[in-house]
C-alpha cells in the first residue's frame, strides 16, 4: 500500500492517489452496493426516492445521501423496514443505515 507523503514532497500522483482509494474499497461492498441500488426503487417510497440515495458501504453501514435533515429523520424511522428488504436480495448484508445530508 501506498505510503503517506510529507507535504515537502509535493503533490501526490493521481496514480498514486488513485490506488489508495481502490485499496481501501472492498470487492464485497462494491457488489453489495451494487445489490441494494438495483432494489432501491423497490426498497423505497416514491417520495422517498426523490429525496435518498445509497452513497457507499461502510462495512456493514448503509451510508445514504440525504437533500436535507427531515429525510435523515424519515431514513431513522424506515431503517428496520429498509434493512429488511434490502438484506433480501443476495451480496446484501447489512446491519445499519447511516445518512448524510447533501445539497440538492
């Protein structure tokens, strides 16, 4: 794995940069991410897809993006409904949901 560079050492490569982030993302999130955005519009309301979407896995953390702080609150309160379906469909495990507001 890539080491830190110091700031004296200039900017860092993209290359470099790049395969830093590449090693820190798992095969298995990048399929169970893929699993629960197929079964997103499925897995939500209408009115709820308008406004949440799947950002990434951490671990076994849904993390979605939120446009604004009530729909973190209505995440919160559909999150064991929302687990349920989503931990259905096969490469999907997870055990929490986690939102981050986002500007529109």
């Amino acid at each position: 794995m890539a080491r830190w560079r110091k700031s004296h050492e200039g900017p860092v490569p993209l290359g470099e940069s790049l395969a830093r982030v590449a090693a820190q993302i798992s095969q298995r999130d990048l399929v169970g991410l893929a699993a629960i955005q197929r079964r997103w519009d499925e897995a939500v309301d209408p009115e709820i897809l308008l406004h949440v979407s799947p950002l990434r896995l951490d671990g076994a953390t849904l993390v979605v993006a939120v446009d604004e702080p009530t729909w973190a609150t209505k995440v919160r309160l559909i999150s064991g409904d929302l687990l349920t379906t989503l931990n259905g469909a096969p490469g999907v495990d997870v055990d929490g949901v986690v939102a981050v507001v986002r500007a529109p």
